[in-house]
C-alpha cells in the first residue's frame, strides 16, 4: 500500500517538475557570446559557441524578449522565447 501511495504522488507531482518551454537564440557574431551566465529578465542566458540557451524568464512577448537579448549579445539569426519562434519578418525587427 505504502509503495503504491508513493508510486500515485510521484504521477500527481511529475507536472510540477516538467520544465517550462526552453528559450535559445543563435547569435550572429559569436564572438560576442559572453563566457559566462548572463541574467536578462530573469531569464538565465548561457552560450556554447552561437547558440545561447536560457531558462526562466519573466512573461513577456517573445519579440520584447529577443529586443533586450540582441540588446546584450548583438544580432541573432534564430531566436525562440519559452516556445515561441519568431518569424523572418520578427527577427528583422529584433535586430533592428
């Protein structure tokens, strides 16, 4: 009985430990990566090479969120925002 109870919290809590939509941008210069963890709107922006990957983040439109990104790291050529992709026509203005 007692492992059954546990087996059925495990299954009740899985939602709560099941990760938010991940954020990443590719920087178009990556030499302007930075070399360490870089908090931008509560969003913690790592980078390996180009591609930056961030997790958390306050709840803001993508668009607002690649502005202040490209703002840091200069212009991105792919930019998505806990799961949402800009179009062409959106990282154009991103990078503007």
């Amino acid at each position: 009985m007692r492992a059954l109870l546990v087996a059925v919290s495990l299954l009740v809590a899985a939602p709560a430990f099941a990760q938010a939509p991940a954020s990443s941008a590719v920087l178009a210069d990556s030499s302007k990566a930075p070399a360490a963890r870089v908090i931008i709107d509560g969003a913690a922006w790592r980078c390996e090479g180009a591609s930056c990957t961030a997790t958390g983040g306050s709840s803001q439109p993508a668009a607002r969120a690649c502005r202040r990104v490209v703002a840091r790291f200069g212009a991105v050529s792919a930019f998505t925002y806990k799961g949402v992709a800009l179009t062409a026509e959106q990282l154009t203005a991103c990078n503007a």
